[in-house]
C-alpha cells in the first residue's frame, strides 16, 4: 500500500477523520502519521483523548438488521467508486464523510442549527461508526477474488427489486430481505 507523503496535504485529512471520530491507530494507519502526529490532532480536535479498547471484527453485525445489509452494501460499492478516484488512503475518509451525511438524515446542533451530519459528537450517532467501516473495508479489500477476503460477507443483487446488500457467501437465496 503505498503511503501519502507527509505534508501539510495530510493534516486537513486526519482533522476531518478526528472530527468523524475515527480512532488515533485508523488516522495513523491510513495517512501514515506517527501516533503522537496522531494523538495531538485527535485530541486537538475533539477536546479529549481518542477512545481506547479493542475494535470490532465480527461481520455479522451486519446481518444482524435489515438496514445494516444495505448500509454495509451501500459503504462498499461507494469505497470502491472512490478508489478509482484517489488514491487508497484518502478513499475510506472520502466515502465515510459522504455515507455519513447520506445516513444522517435532518442532523440538527444543540441549538437546533443545521449542522454537517458527517461531523457528531459521539460514536452511536452514526449508522456505521469509523471503526466498523475500516474493518469492512479491511476485511471485503479484494472484489475480483473472493479467496482473498478476510470477510465471508459479499454484496449481492436482488433478483426482485435490483437493490445490493450485504450476505454471507453461502446464503442461499436471490431475494433481498425486503423482498422475501
């Protein structure tokens, strides 16, 4: 994976990654800072420290709702538009801000002004938080061969209505769960 170089391009990148509430260790891996780099903008941004403890790895979240299936489905087929756009490092932080405004429907401040709904202040706020969008992509990085996933998920076409959404790979069926 190639790295951007570290210049003042960078830094707007990992404020707007802060302020989406991305963890320090997503911001130092995706831009290729170091974790104090890391640490100082997070904290700089937010006014705290960025959240600690382990991040979350199970896929089946997604299958859990309805909407999870298509919002998963939605988050990747957006990613992969994005990576034919820029370059790697910046297409999660791009998709993300995108996919979090789409989601966040009438986002409204503390005093009811109209606010960028890509930017809250807590994590449960968002559809997907940070952390499962970069494990999704993490683990779906590679369409064209499936063997190479680290994820059983894949996104699927309903035969019924021609929505995507998220499935495990062996998840018999042609039909979304709208349509069954």
């Amino acid at each position: 994976m190639s790295r951007l170089k570290k210049s003042e391009a960078v830094y707007p990148w990992a404020v707007y990654m802060a302020r989406m509430l991305a963890r320090n260790p997503i911001i130092v891996h995706a831009l290729g800072l170091t974790k104090r780099e890391g640490e100082t903008i997070w904290k700089k941004t937010n006014n705290r420290s960025s959240p600690s403890g382990q991040f979350p790895s199970n896929h089946d979240w997604y299958l859990e709702t309805t909407d999870r299936r298509f919002q998963g489905a939605l988050f990747i087929l957006m990613y992969q538009k994005a990576l034919t756009a820029m370059p790697r490092e910046l297409a999660l932080p791009h998709t993300y801000y995108h996919f979090s405004n789409i989601t966040a429907g009438e986002w409204k401040g503390p005093k009811g002004q109209d606010v960028d709904g890509a930017f809250r202040n807590i994590e449960s706020d968002y559809a997907l938080p940070y952390s499962r969008a970069f494990n999704l992509i993490a683990g779906y990085h590679n369409e064209q061969n499936p063997q190479s996933r680290h994820t059983h998920l894949v996104v699927k076409c309903c035969k019924g209505c021609l929505g995507k959404y998220l499935a495990r790979f062996d998840e018999g069926g042609s039909k979304c769960p709208l349509c069954l």
